[in-house]
C-alpha cells in the first residue's frame, strides 16, 4: 500500500496491523529530547516550529551526509523513549510514528482514542531507508545536533503497521501465534 502525507482519516482507516506500507512526502524527525520541548511549547500555549495535523515524526537522529548525499544513515531508534510525550502529541493532531519496538499502553490507547498509527521501519537497515529521502532541512533546535528536528521529504519509505485505530497490536498478534 502506498500512502502520502498528510495522513487523512480515510488513510488510517484504510490501515491495519501487519500492512506493508510505503510512505511519500513530508514527514519529521525527533527523538526524545525534540519530543520534551514539544511538549513543554504545547503546555506553555506557543506555537510549534510545525503543524502536527496529519503528520509523521520519525524517531531517528541521522548521522551526517556524505558529500553529494542528502543524509546520513537514518534507521529507527527505540520507541519507548517518546512514551511519555507522544500522547499529547497525538491528541494535538500528530497522526503517524515510525520507530522500532513496541509502545506503551499510554501510546496504544492514545493511538485508539485520537486516531493514529505507529509504524516499524526495520533497524539495520539504516543506509537503505536514507535512499528513501530526497530532501532534508533542520526546522528546530539545531543545538540537539542529530536529534534536531529535520523536515524530510521521502519517497516510497518502506515500514510496517504495528498499532492501527483500531487498538491492535502486531507484535502482541505474533506472541499469541507463537505460542498457540
């Protein structure tokens, strides 16, 4: 399945656990630390340095370009660390996150409540997902140096569903067929 940012309600609908997805557009980078400041903006009542609406962040902290590359490397980090941020985040409209590992039930309930999804992009394969990025800008907080915030435009960005609106969960689908 192909999808392009913004995500729309009919696109989340559309998706479901275990869906092989191939993403085009903008899409953003954070990681924890981008995350607390986000937060922090939301709970002072001031402006964000992009609308959440529809949107994707990407938890990754690229290593530098080579020369004539548009990026470094760019595979996943672990998703546990947004934990505490993303629920707001997601309730102020962001409707996408691509990590790796499995979220928290504070994430998956907000995920099911508000309408979003949380993809896997598959780590190890760090090189390979930077051919999917065609362009690349820092936006914010350039002092957090490979965890600023970055607005992306990807092509064809190979990930899988791994919590859909519907509350489902594909890594605790696989458990339950591993053990049957």
């Amino acid at each position: 399945m192909k999808l392009k940012t913004p995500l729309t309600e009919e696109d989340l609908k559309a998706l479901k656990v275990g869906d092989m997805v191939e993403i085009s557009g903008v899409i953003y980078t954070a990681r924890d630390a981008a995350h607390a400041r986000l937060v922090k903006l939301i709970e002072e009542g001031q402006e964000l340095p992009f609308d959440l609406n529809g949107q994707i962040i990407y938890y990754v902290g690229p290593t530098p370009a080579k020369p004539g590359k548009v990026i470094g490397s760019a595979g996943p980090t672990t998703s546990y660390r947004m934990d505490p941020y993303a629920p707001l985040l997601i309730q102020k409209g962001l409707k996408g996150m691509i990590g790796k590992g499995g979220r928290g039930d504070n994430v998956r309930k907000a995920i099911k409540e508000h309408g979003a999804v949380y993809f896997a992009a598959v780590g190890g394969a760090a090189a390979l997902i930077a051919k999917c990025i065609k362009k690349s800008e820092v936006i914010a907080y350039e002092d957090l140096g490979p965890e600023a915030i970055r607005r992306l435009e990807v092509e064809d960005l190979p990930v899988i569903v791994v919590n859909d609106i519907y509350g489902d969960d594909l890594y605790e689908i696989g458990q339950e067929k591993f053990k049957k």
